[in-house]
C-alpha cells in the first residue's frame, strides 16, 4: 500500500490510467495551480500516445500499462478518466493496491458495479472520489444556500435541461459497450444536481428516449418523484434541439432559483432568483476542476469528508439504471475487460 502522510510540504503524487482528452482540463492544469499535487506518471493502452502525452503535459514518467501505474510506489493517487465500462475493474484495483482514486464520472456502467466499488472502499481505507466537480465550486453551495433558507419556499419541484452535441458517431459516447448514453454523459449531471438540491432518492415515474444507434440514447427525458411529494424533470442528450442546454431551475411555493451553466460557471454562469422581486447574483470561484482537486487533496492529507463519495455515487447510478429501464433500454452493460 503506498503510504502518505499529512507531514507540511509532502506532495501528493498522482498516476493517470489513460491519455484522455479531459486528463489537462480535469487534472493537469489544475494540478499546476495547487500547491503539493503533481502528475508524476501517466499509461495509456498505447504507449506512443502515451509518450506525447507526457511530452506535451510535462509528465515525468511513461509506465508500460494500467498496472504499472497501480502498482508504482512512487503513485500515492490514481485519475482514472478511462471509458465508463472500465471504471470499476481499474478504480477496484487502485483500492486493493492502496491508492487513492478520483474517479471520472460516471462512477461506473451500472449500479451492481457501483456497489461493487463502494465495497471496496469500505474495505480499503482510501479516499475514493467520483469527478463531479460542478459540486465543488462556490455555485452549488450557493444554490443550496438559497434553498434551505427558505427564501423559495418549500421546493415543489426541480429541473435538469442538459444537452451537449456529440455528432460523431465514432466518439465513445455512441457505444453502448463502452457505457455510452446521454444520460450516461451529460444527463448524470442533471440526476446529480436534481438529488443534490432535494436532499432525497426519488423514484422514476416515467422515461423515454430517443435513440441514435441501438439502445443508446441520444435524447431522453424523465419524470421524477422525491420525498414530500416534490417532482423533478430531466432533459438531457447528445443530439436534439437545442444545440446546447445548461439549466437547472428549482421551483418553490413561494418562488424560484433558475441557474444557467451550473456545470463550468467558472466560465460563465447566471443566478436569478426570483420571489416577489428579481435579482442575479454572480458567485466567483476557482476552476471547479482546480476546487475538486484540492478536495481530493484535503480528504487524502486531512481526512477531510468529500461531497461526491462512492454511497452517493452508488445512489446515483441506481437512479441512472432505472431511468433506462423505464425507457424500454437496458442499463449499460458490464464490461471489465475492457
């Protein structure tokens, strides 16, 4: 097990499973603006990719395969921004090794791996975090401020409209072997933020889904119900009208909180509130990547709790199966060999 205390001045090394697009956004750039964290040795299933990876990003190690980096006990954490379908075989071996992982979402294919993996950390000891950084930046905790104060009013009812275009074909996205699915992408997001501004589990009413090649979605909706009757409502996918969509909007008796962009508001967001009288607010903040990095790295040298960790993520892939199953598809299919 590699070992890591929270001795002043000790740096947190980080091992990356995969030379994926999102690795410089998610990890390597924030990696740079946090103090005590770096990138000290990346693997991809080619290890040319592999190489130009570690050229461009200033990786100091190219290892020979996933294991490698697992095994290396100069690696204190793994990312692991893999396919879905591989999430849970990779992120179950980085626990039994000893390391911490931060996890892309979504967390795994399906809820039986989800379980699987939350098992795993039970029984590891190590910071297991799933990479829904939107959670970590000071938005959400704002969003929720307003919420709970009661300004809205008891919340009847919670919105999710994501769409991101994804029109080729080939992208990962597109297969189901893979875990692919707009719920699975872009739609977690939404199941995430709905459950996260209610504070329960809800229970699917109905779904349906419109599908670009089979069984995966590229447009799908569903009808929620959560605790004390409040109903939710999620648009999501890869491939509809609009182009874009970023809204969340919560509903209360006595008014409502709409946000735009609450996935990268470091970007660009918009918060209005609206009672008896209108206002928008702008919540500065970091990278949400650069915030959940320093997360990971409190709860790792601290103890510290994370916000997204492997029972909520558990808890967020059930809600994601049975979405699927109430729209006549089946949940992503198992894939450890990947």
């Amino acid at each position: 097990m590699a070992t890591f205390s929270a001795r002043d001045g000790q740096v947190l090394r980080i091992g990356v499973l995969g030379a994926a697009r999102i690795a410089p956004a998610a990890l390597i750039r924030p990696a740079a603006a946090v103090d005590g964290v770096e990138v000290v040795a990346v693997a991809a299933r080619e290890e040319a990719r592999a190489r130009r990876f570690a050229s461009r990003h200033g990786v100091p190690r190219v290892l020979a395969d996933y294991d490698a980096v697992v095994d290396d006990d100069e690696v204190d954490a793994v990312y692991i921004p893999l396919i879905p379908s591989a999430h849970a075989r990779w992120t179950i071996r980085a626990i039994e090794a000893g390391k911490h992982v931060l996890c892309e979402k979504p967390f795994t294919a399906n809820a039986d791996e989800a379980l699987a993996v939350k098992e795993a950390a039970d029984r590891g000891g190590v910071v297991v975090m799933e990479a829904f950084h939107w959670r970590y930046h000071p938005l959400a905790a704002r969003l929720l401020e307003i919420v709970s104060s009661g300004e809205i009013g008891p919340v009847r009812h919670v919105a999710a409209r994501l769409v991101i275009p994804i029109p080729n074909r080939r992208d990962i996205r597109w297969q189901l072997a893979l875990g692919g699915g707009g719920l699975m992408d872009i739609g977690s997001y939404g199941v995430h933020m709905m459950r996260t501004v209610v504070g329960s589990e809800p229970a699917v009413v109905s779904a349906a889904a419109r599908t670009r090649l089979p069984d995966v979605d590229r447009y799908l909706t569903a009808d929620l119900r959560f605790d004390g009757g409040v109903t939710g409502r999620l648009e999501t996918g890869m491939w509809a009208w609009p182009g874009l969509a970023l809204n969340l909007v919560v509903t209360g008796e006595r008014g409502e909180a709409r946000v735009f962009n609450p996935l990268a508001p470091q970007m660009y967001h918009r918060l209005t509130v609206r009672t008896d009288r209108r206002r928008r607010e702008k919540v500065p903040g970091e990278s949400t990547y650069t915030l959940q990095l320093r997360a990971f790295q409190d709860a790792v040298r601290q103890g510290k709790p994370v916000l997204t960790p492997p029972a909520d993520a558990l808890a967020n892939m059930r809600v994601i199966d049975d979405i699927y199953r109430a729209a006549g598809l089946p949940p992503r299919p198992s894939a450890c060999a990947t």
